[in-house]
C-alpha cells in the first residue's frame, strides 16, 4: 500500500525547502522529489504543452517552465487546464514511487510543494521547511529577478506559510544562516530514527 511510511516534505516559494531535501537525503533519508517527477511528465508531454498553450512555450522538445509559470500565475483557467492535465499523472508517478520505498518499512520524505493546498495525498505526518514571510519574499526575488509585486503575487498563490507551520507535524526552521538548517536537518533525522527504532 502506497504512503504508510512517508512524511511529507513541503514549505513555501523560497522557503529552502530543495535545500532542506538534499541535506535530510545527505543525512540518510530517502527522498521523492514530485517536482522533479513533474518536470520529467511535462517535457514527455511537451506536444500537448504546444498545442493547448502555444509553440513558444517549448523549445527544442522541452517546456520553457519559466515562460509556462508566468503565464499560469497570470491566468487561472491556463493553471486550471495545466494542473487538471499534469497532476494526476504526477500522482500517479509519486504513488508508484512510494510503493517501491514503503517495502522497505521505514520512513522516508515526498517532497510535495503544494501537499495542503492540493489534499490529494492521504499522508499523516508531515514536515515544513519555515521561513517568516519577510525573509521568504527578500529570497524569492534574490533569486528569480522578479519585482516585488510579481514576487508577492507567486507567493501569495499559495496557503500561507504560517498556516502550513500550524498544521506541520514537524517544522525544520530556515529562518538563519546555513548552519542553522544543517543542525536543524541533522536534529530532524535524529528524531526520525529515535521515534521509529532505527536498526537499518
């Protein structure tokens, strides 16, 4: 049965949470990443990408994402259409993936972006990676070029960090320096492997 053992990893735009996955699978847990079984289902679809949104949207047989995510943030029946298309396959993708991972009878990590906002996963525990709002906008538009406006936009596209951290199971702090999170990562895996009689 798919997902008896895993926890949920997600967050916020900006919030580390790619960074906190790779550190958690350093530290010995495993880890699906759905966005990366994402990116993998959209450039294998990138004809119908092409013929429901437009040519320029796909170069050299792959999704321009940049391109394809301004336009859904700015167009909420073009995001309707992408995610009706693309989750059910990426779901199925990630439930394929957890059955493989939950033989192994212990826990492991999906990372999820939108794991409250979309309820489609029937996972019990979870984990969010919290950065304060502030922080989270300084980072997004540190790192994508985007002004504040559009920055803010994107960000509040999603449930609200804060409302995430009340229903985490777990939450693994990035409000600090890399440091901060390495200890915050290594703690978090400690914990897992105490709770449940780590022996592997």
């Amino acid at each position: 049965m798919a997902f008896q053992y895993a926890i949920a990893l997600t967050g916020g735009i900006a919030t580390g949470k790619s960074t906190v996955a790779s550190l958690l699978g350093l530290n010995g847990l495993r880890v699906i990443d759905a966005d990366a079984i994402a990116h993998k289902l959209l450039d294998a679809n990138s004809t119908w990408v092409s013929e429901h949104f437009g040519t320029e949207y796909v170069k050299a047989g792959k999704v321009d994402r940049g391109a394809l995510g301004t336009l859904v943030f700015a167009d909420s029946e073009a995001k309707e259409a992408l995610e009706g298309f693309l989750h059910p396959k990426i779901r199925e993708a990630i439930e394929a993936a957890s059955e493989k991972q939950d033989a192994f009878e212990f826990p492991y990590l999906i990372d999820i972006p939108l794991f409250f906002e979309s309820g489609a996963y029937p996972i019990a525990d979870s984990v969010v990676v919290y950065t304060p709002k502030d922080i989270q906008l300084q980072r997004y538009m540190k790192r994508n070029g985007f002004s504040e406006e559009e920055s803010l936009r994107r960000i509040e596209s999603q449930m609200d960090i804060d409302e995430k951290k009340t229903r985490a199971t777990w939450v693994i702090d990035n409000s600090g320096k890399l440091k901060h999170l390495q200890q915050e990562c290594e703690d978090f895996v400690d914990m897992i492997k105490k709770k449940f009689d780590y022996k592997h």
